[in-house]
C-alpha cells in the first residue's frame, strides 16, 4: 500500500517559521483541509524553522511524525526570512508551489481560488492587499513609501502592496533558484524572471499570536536588499549630485565675487562653514551609496551558503545546494 509520501506530488506549501509555536497546529489544520481540495493527496507541506528560540522545531517534528507529508528544516542560525524561504522552496517537488507565512494573515483558504486563476494559463498568481488589518499607520505608510520609491527606482515592475504570497508554477520555482545571489528579494527575482503574472486581489487579516518578525530595522534591510537588487539608479543620483554640487559651486562663487568686487564686503565664517557643511554632505551621500553596492558585490564573491540545515524531518536535506 502507498504511503502518503509516495503519491506524486502536485503541490507544494512552504512556510518560513520564526517563533510561531502558538499557531502551527491551526496552520495544519488549515492547510490539510484546503490542499486536499485542490491536489487530493498529493501535497506536501514544507516548514522552515529559522532558528525559532521558542518550541516551534518540536512542533515541527511531531507533525512530521504524524504525517509524512509534512517535511520540516532547522537552520542552523536565524537566516533571515527570505533565506528560509528559498530553503523550503529548493526542495519542494510539487509541480505548484504555494507561498505563505506561517502567521495567517494570508488565509490558506485563498489557495484553491488562486489555483482557479492560475489554471487559466497564468504562471504566478500573487496576492495583492486591498487592506491590511491590524497594521499602524506608520506601517501602511512605509509601505506605502517603499512600493512608489520602487517603482521610481527599479527597471523592474514590483507589484505594489504584494508581499511574498503567491501560487508559482514549476517553470517560476526553477527559474528562480537558477538566480545565484545571496541578497534575496524573492518577490521581486520572480517579478524579474516575467512568465504570466496575474494578481489576486485579498483582504489581510491581523496577526493572530505573537509579534511581526519584521520590525523597523528588517524592513529596512529588505527595503535595502530590494533597492540594491533591482536598480543602479542610486549610483546614477551620486552622479547626479557632483553636477548640483558644480552648479552651487559655481552660483556661490558668482556669489562670493560681486559680495567683494561690487558691494566691498567679506564673508565671514558662517558662509564658510554652510559651504563646507554642503559639499561635506554631498561626498557622504556618496559614498555610502556607493559603498552600499561594493559592499554586496564584496559578500557575493565569498560565494557562502545562504543558510545551513541542521536538522530535517521527512526530508535528506541536510545543507544548501547554492553556494557548493
């Protein structure tokens, strides 16, 4: 008789998880019921512990004790969310893939209308949020900022308020994990890679337990990692500030010269040190952009793995393949 594990796979779910203990068996229950919808029985549920300091691993494990669909990985270290992501997504096996977090505010249940629009002919179905509950204002507009500065920046076309929650085919997954670099930005490589994309309009329901794992400074990590990524633009506004920089240069001495030729008067230090305030804040302006882009070109050619595997359940995995 065929195991669970043996049936062909058709689906895949991978679902990063950081300190999420209070919500997994919910997520379980959630995601069994619809991916028997969509694939019957053969699906597979991939959970990515990024270095959880809470129970989640044991969780992992007893579900996967429970059930040999579901297949779980321990990092060795906290990798960052999009590095745990791209772990469950190098050994998912099903011919669709299904993204999402492990905190529901993407409702598992939006799985089987995606794959609806996905047997269309489309090759990603994205979730796109027409509202965001349970978020601070501070947070909307951020986001808000971030998704119109990419659109002014990147060659790329981003979709606004998408996250990584999104239905891919096999072809997408592939050529994704075709792309070598260490700074992920997942949804914007599969915004890159092109194939039919099509966005899935949702409302996003509030955090149930715990807190975001995405405070402040991550998100400006990521914000960074995207901006970098995807764009030279910042290079090009450093350009763009040595001609200001020359143009001021230029009105301040026209300036400077009728002050002493034609009304008779010295500056005095205030002039002096506006001037060299300006041009000092130019240069570190920069600099630090430029020095933003050598510094990933720098960690790129180490050509380091972008995240160890300590321990797995239902699966061999044991280390990255990116990297070796």
């Amino acid at each position: 008789m065929k195991s669970e594990q043996d049936c062909e796979i058709s689906l895949s779910i991978v679902v990063p998880c950081y300190n999420e203990e209070g919500i997994l068996e919910e997520l379980l229950e959630r995601v069994q019921r619809v991916a028997g919808e969509v694939a019957g029985g053969g699906f597979e549920l991939i959970l990515v512990d990024d270095g959880s300091k809470d129970r989640t691993w044991e969780i992992v494990e007893s579900m996967g004790a429970r059930h040999d669909w579901v297949k779980g990985l321990r990092l060795s270290r906290n990798f960052g969310h999009q590095c745990a992501l791209t772990a469950g997504l190098e050994i998912a096996r099903g011919e669709c893939v299904f993204i999402i977090d492990a905190d529901l505010q993407d409702p598992p249940e939006l799985l089987k209308p995606m794959f609806d629009r996905l047997q269309e002919g489309f090759d990603v179905v994205y979730g796109q949020r027409e509202s965001r509950e349970g978020e601070s204002w501070f947070k909307l507009a951020t986001a808000d900022a971030f998704y119109r500065l990419m659109e002014k920046l990147s060659d790329t076309r981003i979709p606004r308020d998408a996250g990584d929650f999104r239905l891919i085919r096999r072809c997408v997954l592939e050529a994704y994990l075709s792309m070598p670099e260490r700074h992920r930005f997942v949804r914007g490589m599969i915004a890159w890679a092109g194939f039919r994309q099509v966005a899935f309009p949702y409302a996003r329901a509030a955090r149930k337990t715990g807190e975001t794992n995405y405070p402040l400074s991550k998100m400006l990590r990521l914000a960074v990692d995207a901006i970098t990524g995807f764009s030279i633009v910042p290079l090009r506004f450093c350009g763009i500030l040595g001609l200001l920089s020359i143009f001021v240069s230029f009105c301040l001495l026209v300036y400077v010269g009728l002050s002493y030729f034609v009304f008779g008067s010295t500056r005095g230090w205030a002039s002096i040190a506006a001037i060299v305030t300006f041009f000092g804040s130019v240069q570190l302006i920069s600099l630090s952009l430029i020095g933003e882009y050598i510094g990933r070109s720098f960690m790129e050619l180490k050509r380091r793995p972008i995240y160890f595997v300590s321990e797995s359940v239902n699966s061999d995995s044991n280390s990255t393949k990116l990297g070796l």
